[in-house]
C-alpha cells in the first residue's frame, strides 16, 4: 500500500509539507517513513524504520527546500527496516513507489550485470536503477519515463527526483493511485487526497499510464507518448471528519457514528415512503443471478447480502473472494450481475476482478464509499454507501453502510418482483425509523461491553459460532477482534463444529454464539448446548427475549429486535464494541494494528 506524497511550489517548507502529508496517509502503512528534498545544493535524505513519530524526531524541519517527495511505507519486499525505507536513491535518481514491480527479480539481475549494486531487497530499488539506466542513453526524462513505464510490470505510483533537474518532480501512475493537488503557488503529488486537503482541494486524478513532470508554474502530463490534456477537479471534504470528536480513537468514534451513517445510507431510498428504492436503483431484476466479490470485512458483508438477496430478492448469489476469482475461471452467466463491492474503491484484488467480470461481457455494479475512486469510475453502476471518509484501519461504519445497502437492493427486487406483502412494507418502514435509536441503546451497553472482554482478553483462542446470517456476522466478528487486538479467533458455521472443531472446545474456552434468525434458532441453539456441556464459556448475542434456559449461556447480550432486512446492523455493534474493549484492555495501538493498512492497494 504505501503512501507517497511530493511538494514543489515557491514557498520554502517542503519539509514541513512533506512530513503533514505523511501524517495523514500514514493509514496506509506505518512501518518506515523517509523524506527527500532539494536544499539548494543537493537532494537530502532523511529516513527512519517505525512510525512517523521516528522520522519527526530526526528531519531538520529549518531546512529551506521548494522541491521533495515523502513515503510512509508497508512493507511488501524486504523487512521493517530503515535499509528498505523509501526514499531510494541509485546514481542521479531519488524515488518513493508505492506498488509492486513483479518483474523486479529478472530487472534486478539485468541490472546487476551492467554493473549496478542494491543496499536494499526493494523493488523500489530496482525500479530507480532502471529510470538511472535508461537516463544514460537519453537524457529526456520524460522519455525515459515512458520507457521505464513500457518495461515494468505491476502497480506503481512513482515520485522522481533527478540531481540534473532538481526543480522538476517526475510522476508514473500505474494501477496504483496518484493524484496532483494543484494551488496558484504549489503543486503536490499524493496517495490520496486528503494527505494535501489543508493546502488545496484541487486536483487531477491520473489514469493509468500518465506520467509527466510537474514544475511550481507548469504540469504537463503524458499518456503512451502523447501530451494529454487534463481536468481540474474540487475535492468537496467535510474537515471534521479528521476530528475525533472527544472519543479516543476514530474507530470508537466511527462505531458511534452508525445510526447516522445508515440514516444517511438509507433515506435518500427509504423514507416516508419507497419512491427513492423504486426510482433512484438500477433494474436488477433482468439478472438471473448475481456474484459478489469483494475483500476482506467488505466480503463479509457480501454474505450478509447473500441471504438477503436469496431470501427477498429470490434471486441465486454467490459469494467469492476477490483475490481468489479474480485468478479463476469465472463462470459467469450472462445474464449474471457482478456486484463488487468496496469502502476505498482502490483495492487492487477488487479492482482486477471487476476488470475480468467486465472482459467477459457482464454488467457489474459497485457499492462503494469512495466517491471517484478506481473501482467507482471501473463499475457499469455504482451505488454510492454514505459512511463518509473511515480513518480507522477497521472497518466498521462503512462494513454496515455496505450490509445496508445490501438490504436495499434486496427489498427493491422484493417490490419489483412482488414478493412482498404491504402489511411488511409498514413494517419495514417503521423499522428503518427506529433503528438508529435501537442502534443507539446497543452503543450505550458500554458496561456489558467492558465486563465481557476483561474475561476475553485474557484467552487467546476464541469460537464465533452462528448459522446463515448469524455466521456471515460471525465472520466479521472474529476479523474484527483478531485483527485489532491480536487474539487469534475463528469463525464457524455452528452445525460445522461437530465436523471436526468441537475437539477444541475445552473447560473454559470462549464461544460466542450468535442467535438471531428465528428460524434457525433452535438449531445453533442446540450447538450452543452441545459446546456447553464440554465446558465452553458461552457468550450468547441474541434478539430472542428471556425464553431459554439461562443454563445454557454464562453471558447474555440482548439486542433489540427489528425487521430481518435490517436485523444485521443491530447484531454488529456488540461484536465491534467487544473488539474495540479487548484491544484497550491488551494495550494495542486501535487505530493502525500492525502490519495493516487502510487501503490495500498491491495483490
Ligand atoms: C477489515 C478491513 C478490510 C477491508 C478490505 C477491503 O477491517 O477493513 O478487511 O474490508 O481490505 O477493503 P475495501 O472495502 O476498501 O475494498
């Protein structure tokens, strides 16, 4: 993932701009971080392995610079440590990459063999060598660009200084993301917008392919050697949603944030009335089937979908993986919807399986947070989630904004198919008006929430059980407390435990069941009674209201009721919750876990 972020303009605090633009993409990864500039003499490298905070303590931030570019890295070739930090530099090159250059092992010995030599076990390295190499033979850098661009393969977004230029910053955009933030005086280059949001809401989004050269006057961008002609876009941001609002970490202040977000998700569809649901959706109901795929907790919300679409939709859905479909035989039908889904819109594995649904001819719709984003302006259709910008590392508004809009095209196939009565209609209604505050009740159990994770931080294998869509929030559950407070947990299909994983469940281990779909209840109930008798420590999550033996659980959760549809946003907030108390209770660093970041942007 990596962010990179580059300065050139007529004020002289490249430094300082530098080092604020690294602050806000550090999201993106947080394992070394290193700055380059021009100081009027020669380009100065400043880096340190670990956080930011590394890198602040050594930067002299009274060096007077008009030129530098930046890098907080996640690492991909080569370990945590300050040899592998960006920026590189080989003969007259200085470069920060956020990508992966899969050909860089055959590059790195081509290179090697005329004589080059690597400090460091980057593909980064690599990639400058390259760029130093082809500047040899031509010394138009733009040309050289163009070159280096034709021979490397993988996702790169490239700043480039040269010692011969030091008032020019080169660019290459491929499959990773760039953009050029443009002011009168200034220009910059960044991940992603909001790293130069206090300095400019203008910007050029580049395509695959650009690349250019950016002076404090001039741009001139080029795509497969011809000039091409740019838009300036405005970045409209809303400031405070950089403000944690008097909570701790954002991702509290995000759980918090739910019953708003999915007012915001859902009324513009569901209001008084369904006119938004009938009007504002695509037709879906040509399609004789639909596939989602998607990565991570945005897949977890793809299961959630599942069941809805299956059982209001009546329509077949599968479910897959992106990084794992995107390398398979499709098997699409063709008249079969391909619904991607994702909250940064920038997921590598999610983008290329959009690219192959679309290669084979299928229609695909995105269900995304990210307004403008790769996948976004990638998808036939898009339906836009309304969680607004997510700081936290995990996910959890944007997850149920996701789940939300899920329900949504579920209930318009409902409508459109006439599989819906009018009495459950009102129902609906009513139940899209109550949530929020039904929301708001499960964020207040704080209490509940902080008695049951002291029991849990202190296991570290921990049991997620649930059926259908019990298990699809199950899934979720367990990421969420395994990738936030370290505590390695799974996730099971609750009539799947006596397959096989029973034998794990010993006096004392933690399941937590989750039991909301009538249904299906008396069946995880069952599997509840069963782990209980081998002496598990059974944390029951439930909407069913005092019927069952209290014999049968040791902790209770009671979340309020609501219609099937919607039911999932309730179930969440407890897991999330329990997540976030347990990795408080461990010490862990809530908002950037290690080896995570915020948009995973290589395969
Ligand atoms: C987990 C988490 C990840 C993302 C996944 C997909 O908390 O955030 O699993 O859900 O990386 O990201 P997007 O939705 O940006 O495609």
């Amino acid at each position: 993932m990596c962010g990179i972020v580059g300065y050139v303009g007529k004020k002289d605090n490249c430094v300082r701009v530098l080092i604020d633009g690294l602050e806000k993409l550090e999201y993106r990864g947080y394992d070394s971080a290193g700055i380059a500039y021009f100081n009027g003499e020669k380009i100065n490298i400043v880096k340190e392995s670990g956080k930011l905070e590394n890198l602040k303590n050594i930067v002299n931030f009274n060096d007077q610079s008009q030129i530098g570019i930046g890098h907080t890295r996640w690492a991909t070739h080569g370990g945590a440590k300050k040899q592998n930090s960006h920026p590189h530099k080989i003969g007259k090159f200085t470069i920060v990459h956020n990508g992966i250059i899969e050909n860089y092992a055959n590059l790195k010995n081509d290179l090697i063999k005329k004589g080059y030599t690597f400090n460091s076990d980057t593909d980064t390295e690599v990639a400058c060598a390259l760029i130093d190499y082809l500047y040899e033979n031509d010394k138009n850098i733009a040309n050289v660009i163009k070159k280096a661009n034709e021979i490397m393969i993988g996702s790169y977004a490239i700043g480039i200084l040269c010692d011969d230029e030091p008032n020019n910053l080169y660019v290459i955009k491929n499959k990773s993301p760039l953009i050029i933030g443009v002011s009168e005086d200034e220009k910059f280059i960044a991940s992603d917008v909001p790293a130069i949001l206090d300095k400019t809401d203008n910007y050029i989004s580049l395509d695959d392919g650009d690349y250019g050269v950016i002076t404090k006057d001039n741009i001139k961008l080029y795509n497969s050697g011809k000039e091409k002609e740019f838009k300036i876009q405005k970045f409209e941001f809303d400031a405070d949603l950089m403000d944690k609002k008097g909570y701790p970490h954002y991702m509290l202040k995000e759980i918090h944030e739910q019953p708003d977000v999915f007012k915001k998700t859902v009324n513009p569809y569901i209001n008084n009335d369904f006119d938004g649901l009938m009007k504002k959706m695509p037709d879906f109901t040509k399609y004789s089937k639909v596939r989602i795929v998607a990565c991570g907790s945005a897949t977890h919300a793809a299961l959630v979908g599942k069941q809805m679409l299956e059982e209001y939709g009546n329509v077949k859905t599968d479910v897959e993986t992106a990084s794992e479909f995107r390398y398979s035989k499709p098997f699409l039908n063709k008249d079969e919807l391909v619904i991607v889904i994702s909250q940064s819109g920038e997921t590598a594995d999610t983008l290329e399986a959009l690219k192959l649904a679309k290669d084979n001819k299928n229609d695909t719709l995105g269900i995304i947070n990210a307004k403008g984003s790769s996948i976004a302006r990638c998808s036939n259709m898009v339906l836009y989630t309304e969680a607004g910008k997510e700081i936290a590392v995990a996910t959890t508004k944007a997850y149920s904004a996701q789940v939300a809009m899920l329900s949504l095209i579920a209930l318009n196939l409902s409508c459109k198919k006439n599989l819906i009565s009018k009495e459950e209609m009102m129902d609906i209604l009513k139940s899209v008006r109550n949530l929020p505050n039904q929301m708001q009740e499960l964020l207040d159990k704080n209490d509940e929430y902080e008695q049951i994770a002291k029991k849990l931080a202190e296991h570290n294998d921990i049991f997620f059980i649930g059926r259908k869509v019990d298990y699809a929030l199950a899934q979720e559950g367990s990421l969420k407390l395994k990738e936030i407070s370290y505590t390695h947990s799974e996730a099971y299909a609750a009539g799947e435990l006596k397959h096989g994983t029973i034998s794990l469940i010993e006096s004392g281990t933690p399941v937590i069941a989750i039991v909301t779909d009538d249904f299906i209840a008396p069946k995880t109930i069952s599997n509840m009674i069963e782990v209980k008798s081998r002496g598990a420590d059974v944390l029951y999550i439930t909407n069913r209201n005092n019927d069952e033996d209290d014999k049968l659980y040791d902790n209770r959760i009671i979340i309020p009721r609501t219609h099937k549809l919607f039911q999932p946003l309730l179930t969440i907030i407890p897991l999330q919750k329990i997540a976030y108390e347990v990795a408080k209770i461990k010490g862990c660093n809530i908002d950037k876990p290690k080896n995570l970041a915020k948009s995973v942007t290589v395969e």
